[in-house]
C-alpha cells in the first residue's frame, strides 16, 4: 500500500483511516493535517487527565497553527509543568489505545458529564441543536464531546509534537466566566523529527 508522509507526525495512507468522512470539498492534505491537529489536542487533554483526574475539561480545538485545550484546574498549572504532560502524551502514543465514534442520546451523554463532573461538555451539550447528533470520541479512559474526525488509534498520531506555552482564556472569551488555562501545542512539520519520531514508536512496539 503506497504512503506519504503527510503533517509532520504521522505516516498515512494516501487517504487516511478515519472515524469519520471526510468533507468532500477539503483536500486530503488539509483534512489529515487537521485531523492531526484535532487528535493531538484529544491526546493533550487526556494526558491531563491522567495526571490531574480533578481537572475539568472545557474545549480543544484545532486551528491553523497547531492546537489547545482549555482546562479548569484546581491549582494553577505552571510552565515548569508542561514537559511532564508532553512525557504522558508520548506513553499514550506507544499504548495505541483505539479512538472510537459513538453516538449517544442526549439525556445519556448528559448524564455521563454530569457523574463525570464535566459541566463545561455539560454547557456545549445545551448548545447543540436539538436535531443534531450527539457523538463522542473515546480514547483509553477518555471520553469527550465532539464532532470529529479523528484517526484509528493514538499510535497514528506519532512524537512529532510539541507544547508551547499556557495562557489564560475566559470560558466562551466572556468575561463573566471562569478564567480557565489554555494549553497550546504544535505538531512538528519538518520531515527529519517526523522520521524520528516513526522510527522511535517503531523500535518501542518491536521491543514489546
């Protein structure tokens, strides 16, 4: 099956695996560079959760120029913190734990951000149009509102990535709402990490 490497951290099929179809009218390139960008802050949001389970999760989405996620921690996370996450982010890669699309009925995803004390995916659900489905991306023991597309599994997203700074960001940028931390990130563009990166999951798996 021929590849090409795509984004800066992933090697894909010309036309990637994906959750979800992708739009006609985008190319392959800039869907999969998207894509990439989407999954790597699902990737950031669950390594904060696994390394702060009282972390509320608000949103993540991508942008052109990489991506964030917005949290609401309990105590302020600092810089010094960030190389940690990343650490977390890489394990989750090597697990390549399956994301998986399931849509679910309103008054369940409803309830399951609730038990979970997620009132921000709480709040998103309200706003949703009543005749618009509700779908979610599981990924390990993460769970999280969205619309997609994601790729396969964790493993496709690769090493090629980097967290860059905090910053501060109202909830819905009003300021009547909770100030909440923004973590941003970037995948790496230039081929030579991108091949790093590849070469490094590749020796891990043989290895187990």
């Amino acid at each position: 099956m021929p590849i090409s490497i795509i984004s800066g951290s992933r090697v894909s099929a010309i036309l990637p695996c994906l959750s979800q179809p992708m739009p006609s009218n985008r190319s392959t390139l800039e869907t999969d560079l998207e894509t990439l960008r989407h999954d790597c802050a699902h990737l950031l949001a669950q390594a904060v959760k696994e390394l702060y389970p009282a972390v509320q999760v608000a949103i993540g989405p991508a942008f052109e120029h990489g991506f964030y996620y917005d949290f609401a921690f309990p105590e302020p996370l600092t810089a010094d913190e960030l190389p940690a996450i990343e650490q977390r982010m890489r394990e989750i890669v090597f697990r390549r734990e399956p994301i998986r699309r399931e849509e679910w009925p309103r008054a369940e995803a409803d309830a399951f951000f609730a038990a979970t004390g997620e009132r921000f995916k709480q709040e998103l659900l309200v706003a949703i149009p009543e005749h618009e489905t509700i779908s979610v991306y599981r990924q390990g023991e993460f769970t999280d509102l969205c619309r997609g597309p994601h790729g396969a599994d964790t493993g496709q997203i690769g090493l090629a990535f980097k967290l860059l700074k905090l910053a501060g960001a109202y909830w819905r940028g009003d300021h009547r709402q909770p100030m909440l931390q923004r973590i941003y990130g970037h995948p790496i563009t230039r081929i030579f990490p991108l091949l790093i990166g590849i070469n490094v999951l590749s020796v891990f798996s043989e290895g187990t």
